[in-house]
C-alpha cells in the first residue's frame, strides 16, 4: 500500500476517534484536541470529517485499526466467538460509555433479522443503557427472555432488570421472570422454580440463540449489595470464600467456578445456556469487572464479549 493510501486511512481513523469522542462521549473539541494532541482547528476539522465522509450516524461507523486488532487477539487468546471492542474515552471513568451503544447495534440486528430466535437477557447498569439506546422495533417473530428474577427484597420491581425496558421498545414476545432475584432459602427456590407458570420460561431460557449479560463486580460497591438483594454480612462471606464476580446473581471465584453455598444456592435465575450450542455475549469494560472478564473468559462462562479499548490491553496482558 502506499503512503498516500497508509495516509488517507490514517485520517479517517483520526476522524472516526474524534467523532466518537464528541458525538458519542460527549467530549468539547477542546477536550478532543487534549486527547488527540492536536489543535483545536484540526479537532474541529476531524469531526466535520468523519460526518462528510459518513461515519457518524448515531454511533461511529467506522472501525478503528487498533480496536480491530485487540479485538481479533481477545478472540485468538480466549477462544472468544464474538469481540468487539470500542474506543476508550481518558477523560470518562464510565463503565458504559461506547458499550452500552456498541451493544445496542449488536441487539438490534440481531432483531433486524427475518428468521425468529430466541433472545435471553440478563441484568444490570450496562444492560439497561444499552436497551435505552434501541428504537422501537416491531420483531413478532422473536421471544425475548429474562434470565434472573425481576423483584427486589422488598417486592418492588427490580430497577436494573431490563425486560421490561426492552419491551417497551420491541414488539416481541417477553418472557420475564416473576421471581425474587435471591430466595429467603434454598426451599423457597426450589418451590418457586418448580411452579408450572415457571418451568417453560426456564426451559425457553436455555434454548436461547443469543444472550446479553452484564458482569458485576464483588468489591466494596457490588451491585448485588448496592441494590439490597444481599446484606453486608453475606457480601463479606462471598468475598472471603473468593468470590469476585457475578453474572445474574451467580457468583464466581477467579477460576471461574461458582462459590458453593451462601447466596448461590438461594439464586433464583436461570442457568446460562450452553456456550457450545449459543452466543453468551458479556458487556463489560473497566478495572473493577477485570477479574470478573477474564474469569469468566477463562472458563468459557462467556463466549462473546463487548469491551473497550483499555480493558481489552488489560485482559491481554494477564497472565
């Protein structure tokens, strides 16, 4: 290739990053130069580009070379069916910036498609920012499944479970899972699992073609503690047993195997389906969920995945 060529691509990648930094993080162009290390001129140039030239939509359409390349090796080193990794923003601390949109893209074309399938989803802040990014969709020909319970300790509607989100914007058939996330007792489970108007969600769960699922951390703010599904007590067993991450409710070592007992044996949700016959896809990006990534990554709790550029340099450089 020549150098002309090597130079013209180089630019469009230039403007496709400062598009992303200001049409999608919300960066001021000043901001962009900072990041960049450009003027603000040539910032400001960048930006018009990427939209003369077509790349900006709603999200960046245009894929960004070093995004590629960390992509094709998260998939060679982890044996990964699916990776897409999207630009990192310096200035955000954000565990959903670029994510939450790269997933909403992935979500709706696979809605997009004619031949029905079977969607099951998780839970969680990343999930539910993606879900908010979807257009309204008429997709009769999917179902779409809730892998974990939706009702909160306290029998409100659980805040971060998005099936009711999502079936607000797509006109599929929703399957939600009218459970507690956690039982009171390993009994209670049971009962409630084996309840007739339960079994077929449970079953329409496991044959899902592709899967959207959030990972939460188990540090000092994990989800499951912020949002009160366990106690402060059982957060500190969890982390003693080694616990250090989860996915809908089940938690996790840095191996990768479930933690036996404590809260594990009282979680309502749905196993995830097999990672031989269906796509698992993980959102995840930043330093808490890193050693919940690879963990899962590991062990093939997970076999698609959706980062950001940072995590993704991270989880290759682990050993």
């Amino acid at each position: 290739m020549n150098t002309r060529q090597d130079g013209g691509s180089n630019r469009l990648d230039d403007a496709a990053r400062a598009g992303w930094l200001y049409y999608v993080a919300g960066n001021t162009q000043d901001q962009i130069a900072s990041t960049l290390g450009i003027s603000r001129q040539t910032a400001q140039r960048l930006v018009s580009l990427a939209v003369s030239e077509g790349l900006i939509k709603v999200r960046v359409d245009h894929p960004i070379a070093n995004c590629l390349d960390l992509a094709g090796r998260l998939k060679s080193r982890f044996a990964l069916d699916l990776v897409e990794v999207v630009p990192s923003d310096p200035n955000s601390s954000s565990t959903t910036i670029g994510i939450a949109e790269a997933a909403a893209a992935e979500i709706e074309r696979r809605l997009r498609s004619p031949t029905p399938i079977v969607m099951a989803i998780g839970t969680g802040r990343t999930l539910k920012a993606a879900i908010e990014q979807l257009p309204p969709m008429e997709c009769p020909q999917h179902k779409v499944v809730s892998l974990t319970g939706n009702i909160s300790p306290d029998g409100s509607a659980a805040f971060y479970n998005v099936i009711f989100t999502m079936a607000d914007r797509v006109k599929a058939r929703s399957f939600p899972m009218p459970l507690p996330v956690i039982a009171s007792s390993p009994e209670e489970r049971e009962m409630l699992l084996n309840q007739p108007m339960i079994q077929p969600t449970l079953a329409l769960a496991a044959e899902a073609d592709v899967t959207f699922i959030g990972i939460g951390d188990l540090g000092p703010k994990a989800p499951l503690y912020e949002d009160g599904f366990i106690s402060e007590s059982e957060l500190k067993a969890l982390q003693k047993a080694g616990g250090i991450a989860e996915i809908v409710g089940w938690v996790f070592d840095r191996e990768g195997r479930m933690i036996e007992g404590i809260t594990n044996d009282r979680v309502s949700s749905a196993s995830l389906p097999s990672r031989e016959k269906s796509l698992v896809i993980a959102l995840a990006m930043g330093e808490r969920k890193l050693p919940g990534i690879l963990a899962a990554a590991n062990r093939r709790l997970i076999n698609g995945l959706i980062t950001d550029e940072r995590t993704a340099a991270a989880l290759l450089a682990s050993i």
